[in-house]
C-alpha cells in the first residue's frame, strides 16, 4: 500500500510515518522544508505541482491530510487575531487540504480504491464551543466541512472521505500536558484509516475509534 502523509516531519505525522513503515507499507512523507527529501508546502500551488510531478502518477492507496498550524493559541479577543493570522492559518489548514486532494486526485483514482484521511480535531465540532482558539477552531471546522463535501462529490469515483479528532496529543501544538502519545495517537488513527471505506465516507470520528458529533 502506498501512503502519503503531509507533514509528517514531527508529531503525528512522523508517528505515522513510523507507524506504516514498520508494517511493510510504502511511505511518502512530506514537509515544506526544502531540504526535506519530498518537499510540499501545502499552501503553495506551485509546491503542489511539483511533488505531483515527481510522484508521476504513482497510486496512492491513502493520502493523510495532516499538515496544519495553530497559530492563535494565546490570542486575546480585545487585541488579537491579525487578519494575516487568519489568511494564514485557512491557507494551512483549509486550501492546504483541498490542494492536496485536487492534486493528488489522478493517484487516488490510480489505486484500487483510494481513500483520504483529513486530520481535523473535536475544536471542530459545533457542539463544543468554549471560546478562545477562534481562527484554529474556525479553519479546523471548515476542514470537518471541506471533508464532507468531498466525500459526496468523490462517493461516485469510489473514494472515500475521512475526517478525525486524533486526540489531545503530547505534540509542539498539544502541549506536555496532552493526554496521549504521538505513538498512541498514531496507531489509534491506522486502525481508523484501515476500516475507512465507502460505506463509512463522510465520518467523523475520534483516533479511538469513537462517531464525534459534528
């Protein structure tokens, strides 16, 4: 099986990485630094085009959606969030995920059965609004969205859709006091990735297996 995860230079991405290596898959793991042996940043069109040529049409069994800032964290409501943290945080964590996807289609149709995994979080959700975290709660949300939608459009070309909370992780974004390993998070999310299929395109769920509320 061939995977491709965005940023999956540190944290869950590189966990992930880890995690489909050892069992025998086939891993392209991305990062925006040009150093990077696949160098994509997500927000970059022209980065787009160039990881799609080196891939030339490979298949991709499963694209892992994962790269994302959280920029707003710590932001006041009288004097914070700039219109820039904004544009840049959509761009990331929104665009970002639908460029992917839109580059990458060729590859997902390739494979026997394609399948996108979006990593989104339960900041998504409607249903918990405690305040705070306005711009990552807000483009967290519109990728729950984006991933909806996708899964109705791509439901026809036999791809399916998959959106997920990995958890209050231990990563630069989670903090030390999350609740879970990067190793846990990530061998939670492989279990949800491998049941993904067209019958169950659209969900949203949690890295252990739970249905989230949207």
């Amino acid at each position: 099986m061939h995977v491709v995860i965005t940023g999956a230079n540190r944290g869950i991405g590189a966990a992930l990485v880890r995690g489909y290596a050892a069992r025998g898959d086939d891993v392209t793991g991305t990062s925006r630094d040009p150093e990077a042996e696949y160098t994509l940043d997500v927000t970059d069109p022209a980065s787009h085009r160039a990881f799609a040529a080196r891939l030339d049409g490979a298949p991709v069994d499963l694209l892992i959606c994962n790269a994302g800032v959280y920029l707003d964290k710590g932001e006041t409501l009288p004097d914070g969030y700039p219109a820039k943290m904004w544009a840049d945080s959509f761009a990331a964590n929104v665009t970002g995920v639908f460029l992917t996807v839109q580059t990458l289609l060729p590859c997902l149709q390739a494979a026997k059965a394609g399948r996108i995994a979006i990593i989104s979080s339960q900041m998504a959700s409607h249903e918990r609004a405690p305040g705070g975290s306005y711009i990552y709660r807000a483009s967290k949300a519109a990728a729950l969205n984006l991933g909806r939608n996708l899964s109705k459009d791509l439901a026809p070309l036999g791809l399916a859709v998959g959106i997920y909370h990995p958890g209050w992780v231990r990563t630069d974004m989670g903090g030390d006091g999350a609740d879970i390993s990067v190793d846990e998070a990530a061998a939670g999310l492989i279990d949800r990735f491998d049941a993904l299929d067209t019958d169950s395109t659209g969900c949203f769920k949690t890295w252990d297996g739970q249905d989230h509320p949207f």
